[in-house]
C-alpha cells in the first residue's frame, strides 16, 4: 500500500507528538517524582483547628483582672476509620463504666435505637416477607424498615435495661450525635479522676480524647456582668441570628464568639487564634501552628467604684419601693459617671425591680441606659439656656416675671403653684423657672404672646432648640463602643405649645447616655468628647501577666458647642447656684459642686396593651464637680417614681442615690 505525503507528515507528526509526551512523562513521573508528590500534598493537605482557644482577658482601669479564662476538663470522641458499630458499643459500655454522667433525660427513642444495635439480629427477624418484598421494589428504604422495628420494640423489653445500660446508651447517643466527622463532647468538667483515667487508657479507648475547653471566669461575680458580655457555649458554637455576620468573616458554625456587649463588640481583639492540626490520612492530628490567646483589653470602668454604686442602688430601690408611698410605677433607677475631659465611662449601672410573692427584688439593668429612653424634664435646661443666649433671646442678667403662661385652648402652664416675681438668668436656673424657658422659647420662635391667646412660631422654632440640643449630644447616638444604642424619641407634632414643653424637657425623650453626654460636655466647658469604655489594647500574653500596651485610646472630640465662653461661664454659675438652692444635697459632701435638678411629667402603659394610659412624676439629677476643674460627671434618674395625684409626696430616692453615689465617687478619686 502507498502513502501520499500526506499521511506520511502526519505519522511523522504523530510519533514526534509520542517521543515529546514520552520524555515530558519520563520527566514528571521519574526525574521529579518526589517534588511533585510533595506539592501534591501541600495542595490537599487537610487542615482543621481547635475548637477552643483562651480568649483576651479584660482588666479595669485600675488594673483589676475582671474577665479571665478557666480551662474546663473535657471527655470529647472522635470516630476513627473503620470503627464498628459494634466498637462504638462496647466503647460506650466502658465509659459508662467509669464516667459519672446524668442520663436520666435520655429520649425513648434513644434507649429504642441503642436496644436495636444490641439486638439486630433478634429484631430484624420482626420485619415481614411483605416488608421486604416492598424494600426490594424499593417502595419503601431501609429507614423505612428501621422505624418499622423501632415501633415493634416492646416497654417490656426497654424495661430489661439496667442503669449502666442506660448511661451507655446515652453515651452512644453523645458519641453519634451530629455530624460523624465532627468531634462530640461526651463530658465538660470532668473530675480529676475521670480525666486522668481517660488520659492514661487513650490506647484502650479507641476515639475517645481529652482536651481543655476554655470558659470566661468573672472574678467580680455579677458586678458589671451584663455590660461585660458574653460568649456562646461550645455546644450551641455561633447563634442562629449572628450567623451571617461571622459567617462573612471566616468563621466556622462551631467557633465560640462573644454574643453580647463587650465580648461582641471587641471580639476581633478578645478571640484567641486557633491551634492548626493536619488531619492525617488515619484520622489522626498532627499540629501545623500552635495557638494563641487572644489580646488583653483595659477598660475605663473603676470596678470598686462599680461595686459602689450596684450596692448602693440595690439598697436605695428597695428601700423606696418597700415603703410603697406613691411609688405604684416606680421600677428603678440609673447611675452613669464619667470622666469629663475625656468621656471615658467610670461608672454605668441600673437596677430595676421584680416581684416574687409578696417581696421585690432588684436586679441588673445596665443595657437600658442604651436604649430606654427617659422624660428629662428640667435637667436640660443648661442646654435650653444655650438657645436662648446663642439666639440673642436673652443675655447675661435678662430679667424676665415668673408667672402662668396662657395659650388658647390649651391648659396653663406654671413653674410652681404660685409666681416666683421677677429672675434675672441664674436665678431661672437656681429656682427651675418654667416660666422663664417658656418666654425665653417665645422670643426664639419670634412670636408675640398675650394671655389666652394664639401663639404662631417661626416652623424652624423646633430645629434651632434640636440643633443646639445636638452639640451637647441629645438627640443622636453618643456612638458608645456597644454595639446596642437608640436615638430617644421625637416629638412630630409642631405645636407652639409643645415648643414650650420642649424648652423645660417635656417633649422630646432621651436615653440615659445622651443624657450622660450632654452633663459631660457641660462639665468640660462645651466639649463633647465620644463616651467610651476601651482604654487601652494590650498584647497577647502566653503568661499571667497582662501583655504590653499596643494602643492607649485617646480621647475623641466630636464637636463643641457653638457658644461664646461669657454664656458657657453664666450657665455654669447657674448650674453652681442650683447646689445651693433647690439641688442642695443632691452631691452629698462634694467640694464646689454644680448640678441642675429636674422633676418631669411622664406616662406609663399600666397594662401592657400598648396605650399610655397612668401619668406619672420622675426625677433626674446632672451634676459635676468639682465645678472649677471637674473631676467626674454625674447622671441620677429615677423614672416614674410618683403615680397618686392625691399627694403631694415624691420618694427622695434620687437625692438619696445622687448623694451617696457623689459621696462615694469623689472619695474614690481623692
């Protein structure tokens, strides 16, 4: 046979294209044999991490360790290759043996299909020929056939089960629950006995593992508890509601994560680093990178302090409440202190009540100081006086009559049950004059008053009192460093008389750390530092010791208010003159201190059907000191803490709290 030329280059072709293949292979798979392989492992070398690691520790400024880590004993199985069930029976059996363990909650249908793998061979005798003529026609599958038996296993033959069997049962269900290739805690805080017997019998024990599992440790009990967080339990790993969010940043579903406050909020510096293993090919680890904790935090809180003013609050609320006169709605009171000139939180606490039988009980509230907001009532009034002077509507020494302010159609509205004659400025604030904030709102609104008549304001009257209000940081989020906080609530209505009502701080509500800001920025001469409770980042430690400092948190100034110093001084002595009148007392034994008190309105929903329907009396208290060169803010407020109209008598359990926490404070910081 003849070939063209053709098909000849084409051969040609062909056994070059062999002859290159042949040495390209000669090459990979002789000469290079070894490096390829290697790479080949590097490529599919099956990495997974620890499931517990120390997180950071969180101290006090004052350097009190107040969160650390315990290593908690704990039994754990890991199923190897090639295990039975049969093995995985009899390794139940001898940890039931040697484990003490609470199996009394076992499910039934636990106890079923453990009574199954022991008896199979008895029990699948029970499946009918009609049965398995429907498995072969695949009508029906072997789960079909396994909950068949299942249903056929008799209380009589559950009952032959004696206690150890139980436990073993329960242990099998510990040992399969989840996913097979995950690792299944068996038992945490395990003794000393039961983790030394399982460490020593590792070879006899065929899965069976110990490691430490790591859990917070709060060395100051309950105090500061709730604001210092939490962090999810190895068994639940990341909750449902922040799986996304961890998801998105590389974390696993099992991974321990803080879940509330301060352990979410500084979780990317508390969370320690994993040690990596190599899953070997036998189901077994080699370690890759041990791990490490996480970095240590300082907070700006002073935890004496803290404890101070939570014992101080347990006591003053169920002393007001226990004597029961007028304080129907009364549910508790706040405290927040802080630091003046760089807004760092020394302080924040919260008490409110609850009843079991006949007898109250407090207990912690701190988070509501984010989130709940308040009637400030006459506490605002420095903030109200900045508008006024900032506007031109009044200036140093304006004197104005105290007397009943009249609108048609609406009721009267009076700072006291007669007129206060004629005050100048500070004696508006010494005395709380409604009257005054009502003219002083007047002037602003560029309207004209008569007695019981109309009263048309500028419609810009609301926002220029909001946006002054915002520079001292009512009215917006303080940006705390929680991850929880609400604005407050603002009023819609621009009615000239709720334009009154704002300017004595009866319309809009506040949270407590607004109000917190606004005292604060006051106290540092108008300005408003961020309100904080990160002090300091610290190295990851592998001793006792705190770590080196990384970063110190500075102070943060957001803004100032827009206001010449001559009315930042006036308001100040106002707030000054206070002490010594209506406020005296207020800062218990304080040198030079300066405040402002306030008594408002408010409203409740009695019975939780959504409508406001009883109205009430709370009380506040802001204050400083000491007023020359602060040393500490102050915010007291007790919400709703009078309901009857038919008396007169308001609990002093505000001036009682601002006294002893003032007290107290200052001594602390001497």
């Amino acid at each position: 046979m003849k070939y063209g030329k053709r098909q000849i280059i084409i051969v040609l072709l062909m056994i070059i294209l062999f002859i290159v293949l042949s040495l390209r292979l000669f090459y990979l798979q002789i000469l290079n044999k070894d490096k390829y392989i290697k790479l080949l492992d590097s490529i599919t070398i099956n990495e997974v991490y620890s499931t517990s690691t120390p997180r950071g520790r969180i101290y006090d400024r004052n350097y009190n360790l107040l969160v650390d880590n315990v290593g908690v004993k704990t039994i754990y199985y890991k199923r190897k290759l090639n295990t039975t069930i049969k093995d995985e029976i009899d390794l139940a059996y001898k940890l039931a043996g040697v484990i003490d363990l609470d199996y009394k909650n076992i499910n039934r249908i636990n106890l079923k299909e453990f009574y199954l793998n022991i008896h199979r061979n008895k029990l699948n005798k029970r499946v009918t020929n009609r049965e398995k003529n429907l498995l072969k026609k695949r009508k029906i599958n072997q789960n079909d056939i396994e909950k068949i038996i299942l249903g056929r296993i008799t209380n009589k033959e559950l009952s032959t089960l004696n206690e150890i069997d139980k436990k073993a049962a329960y242990i099998y269900y510990l040992m399969n629950k989840g996913y097979y290739y995950e690792e299944k805690i068996i038992k945490v805080h395990a003794s000393e006995e039961e983790y030394a017997y399982i460490s020593e019998n590792l070879s006899k024990l065929k899965g069976i593992n110990v490691k430490l599992e790591w859990e917070r440790k709060y060395l100051y009990g309950d105090v500061f508890k709730s604001i210092l967080g939490s962090i999810s339990s190895y068994k639940s790993g990341i909750p449902y509601e922040l799986k996304d969010f961890y998801l998105n940043r590389g974390y696993k579903l099992n991974d321990r994560v803080g879940v509330s406050y301060i352990e979410y909020q500084y979780e990317d510096l508390l969370k320690g680093e994993k040690t990596k293993y190599k899953l070997n090919k036998d189901n077994s680890y080699t370690v890759l990178k041990n791990g490490s904790r996480g970095h240590d935090i300082v907070l700006t809180i002073d935890i004496n302090m803290q404890k101070e003013i939570e014992n101080i609050l347990d006591e003053e609320v169920l002393n007001a409440k226990n004597n029961n006169y007028n304080t129907t709605y009364y549910t508790g009171s706040h405290v927040i202190v802080v630091e003046p000139n760089s807004g760092e939180i020394l302080a924040m606490a919260s008490r409110q009540l609850t009843k079991k039988g006949d007898t109250y009980y407090t207990y912690d509230a701190t988070p509501i100081l984010l989130t709940n907001p308040v009637t400030p009532g006459s506490i605002i009034k420095g903030a109200s006086m900045s508008v006024g002077y900032k506007s031109g509507a009044i200036d140093i020494g304006t004197t104005m009559l105290d007397e009943c302010i009249k609108i048609r159609n609406t009721p009267a509205k009076c700072s006291w049950t007669r007129g206060l004659g004629y005050l100048n400025d500070i004696a508006a604030l010494s005395y709380s004059s409604n009257a005054y904030q009502y003219k002083t709102a007047i002037k602003v609104a560029g309207a004209d008053y008569h007695y019981n008549g109309t009263l048309n304001i500028n419609e810009n009257a609301f926002n220029i009192y909001r946006n002054t209000f915002l520079e001292y940081g009512l009215g917006e989020k303080t940006n705390i460093d929680l991850p929880v906080e609400s604005y407050g609530l603002k009023g819609k209505s621009d009615n000239p008389a709720h334009l009154l009502d704002f300017s004595i701080g009866q319309y809009d509500t506040y949270t407590p750390v607004q109000i917190a800001s606004y005292i604060n920025t006051l106290a540092s001469n108008g300005n408003k530092y961020k309100l904080h409770l990160l002090k300091e980042i610290r190295s990851k430690s592998d001793n006792e010791k705190i770590g080196a400092i990384e970063q110190e948190i500075k102070p943060n100034l957001l803004g100032s208010v827009n206001l010449n110093q001559k009315y930042k001084d006036r308001i100040r002595l106002g707030f000054e003159s206070v002490m010594k009148t209506l406020g005296r007392g207020y800062m218990g034994n304080v040198l030079s201190p300066a405040g402002k008190t306030g008594t408002a309105e408010s409203f409740v929903d009695s019975d939780n059907d959504g409508l406001i329907d009883k109205q009430t009396i709370s009380k506040g208290f802001v204050g400083y000191a000491p007023s020359d060169n602060p040393k500490f803010s102050i915010v007291v407020l007790s919400p709703n803490v009078k309901y009857s109209n038919t008396s007169s008598y308001i609990s002093p359990v505000n001036n009682k709290i601002s006294s002893r926490v003032s007290n107290k404070v200052f001594e602390i910081l001497q």
